[in-house]
C-alpha cells in the first residue's frame, strides 16, 4: 500500500498521526503471524469487527486477510480524511465489498451496545488521556462473548535498541538519549494526550474492567537494517530517517518535543542541548548507510492483547 496523501493546506494542522501513516507501516507485520494469531485466538466465528482509530486502514486491511470472507468490517476514525483514504484503498484493493468507514470519536464510538463479535485497535491507546476509558467504550459495543482485542506498544523499549552507530556513544550519551524520551512520553501524559509506552499496562487495565480470558502475545515481526539494504522495508526506513532529518523531526516535530519534555519536568536549555544530540545521532545514522556500514536488529515491542467480554 503506498502513503496516503494529505488533503492538508500547506499551513493547516495536519490530521493525527499523518507522520506515521508512510510506507513503514505497511510492514509492520508477518502474514504467518497474523494466520497464528487467528488460530489462537479464533476468529472463525467472527461476523462483525469494529476497527478503533483506524487512520487510513492499515489494521483494518491486515485483519481482512485472516477473518473469515464472510466477516464485515468497519473502520471508525475522527478525521474525515482518513475516512475518505481508507474508502479509497478498500476499493482499490477489491474488497470495499467487505468495509465501511464512517467517522467516529474513540471515546463515544457511535455504535449501539453489543453490537460487533471483535471490536479492536491498534496505536490508537497511546493517544488517549484515558485508555481505561477507551477499553470500557469498546466493551460496550462488544457483544456479550465477543472479543476485545488492543494492539500496543511500548515504545520506550525501542530506544533500548543498539545499532552500529549508537553501539559506540559514552554511557552518560546513551543515558541522556533514555531520559530525553522518557520525559518527552511522560509529559505528553501529563497533558492528556496519551503515553506512548501503555502496551506495557493494558492487560492490567482489561482485567480491571472485567475482560475474561486475557491473552497476551507480542509481534513477531523486526525491521533489520544491514547492508546492501536492498529490501523494501529498509529501503522505506532509510527515506523516513532521511525525510524527517531534512525536517528537523525526531519521534515528534521539535515543537511538540519542546513541549512534552517541558510538561515533563526538562528545563529548556537541556532540550536544545538533547534535541542537537538527537539530529548528530540521525546524521551519523544517514552517513552509515549512506557508506554501508549501518547495522541494526532493530526489534519494536508491540502487544497483542485481547480478552472476552462477559
């Protein structure tokens, strides 16, 4: 599938998560995995899915691929953007047949009780002030013996992961690296707009709500960078990297990092000083690639985690 385009005016604030909706997701999972997850968690029953934040349709389209043929899914999204991409890559794949995307608020999905056999989502967690909140709406329109199923990471493992750059920054560099992005995900929570690492916290948080029959799975699924990066997922990483060094962006814009690590509890000299470190790293990255020299196993910790409604 390839990026979606933006209906964006040059000066609009672009839609949520347009920075993440490139060509990487799309191989953000194995086909065999998905097919295993099916088997564990039985879908063979399944008639009805709601798809929860599904953005252009990413989740929605891997689901397709292991449901039953019969299944209808639909996607709910608040941009209308979004609504309208994921219309138009349904139909160009030839299963528009199967989907229907309307608009719709995570938080008040308008749906009426009991009324999908899976309501799920992905990254859609990691954005909400309160992800118990969401867990319990998607309960709602959860048929009684129907599944929720919540895929999430936790994204302050990935900055954990070595390359063949970072493998040789000091200690107190790698450290500050750790502390920058934690403080940048813990003030993002203070502001009520989500933490970046709840996969970690969300089988508590279903078994709290009542969900029976908790499973948790992890992906399979890793995006190595190793020379001569001839294959089309690395490729797609390198012209990410590229694209948001030339950009000046990080995890976030420099804007929205400012702002995180300031809620945070940074102080505003250190994020000039953190954010230069993060643009030398993301140089030196592009300039080992660039030689074939770079190297990474570059793992992502998502979870799946999935549970019964009683």
């Amino acid at each position: 599938m390839s990026e979606p385009k933006s209906d964006s005016k040059p000066n609009q604030p672009r839609p949520h998560s347009a920075e993440f909706f490139n060509e990487m997701r799309d191989y953000w999972w194995n086909a065999d995995f998905l097919r295993l997850m099916a088997q564990r968690l039985d879908f063979t029953g399944v008639s009805s899915v709601l798809d929860v934040g599904c953005g252009v349709g990413h989740w929605t389209f891997a689901l397709a691929g292991v449901l039953p043929a019969s299944a209808r899914l639909t996607g709910v999204d608040r941009e209308d953007e979004w609504v309208r991409n994921a219309t138009q890559r349904v139909a160009a794949a030839g299963i528009a047949q199967r989907c229907e995307f309307v608009r719709g608020d995570a938080m008040s999905l308008p749906f009426a009780d009991s009324t999908f056999d899976l309501t799920t989502c992905q990254t859609v967690l990691i954005h909400v002030g309160d992800p118990k909140d969401a867990i319990r709406e998607m309960m709602r329109v959860t048929r009684p013996g129907g599944m929720v199923l919540a895929v999430e990471p936790c994204n302050m493992a990935s900055m954990g992961v070595f390359s063949s750059v970072t493998d040789t920054f000091p200690t107190e560099v790698v450290a500050a690296t750790h502390r920058f992005h934690l403080v940048c995900q813990r003030g993002k929570r203070t502001l009520g707009l989500g933490f970046n690492s709840v996969g970690d916290l969300v089988p508590g948080m279903m078994a709290e709500l009542g969900l029976r029959d908790l499973r948790v799975y992890m992906s399979d699924r890793a995006t190595p960078m190793f020379p001569p990066y001839d294959r089309a997922h690395q490729q797609a990483e390198a012209r990410q990297l590229m694209d948001w060094h030339a950009r000046e962006h990080w995890v976030w814009d420099k804007a929205t990092t400012r702002q995180y690590f300031l809620a945070g509890g940074g102080g505003a000299d250190e994020f000039e000083t953190l954010w230069t470190q993060a643009g030398r790293q993301m140089e030196l990255e592009i300039a080992a690639i660039q030689a074939g020299t770079y190297h990474c196993g570059n793992a992502h910790i998502t979870y799946l985690v999935a549970g019964r409604k009683a």
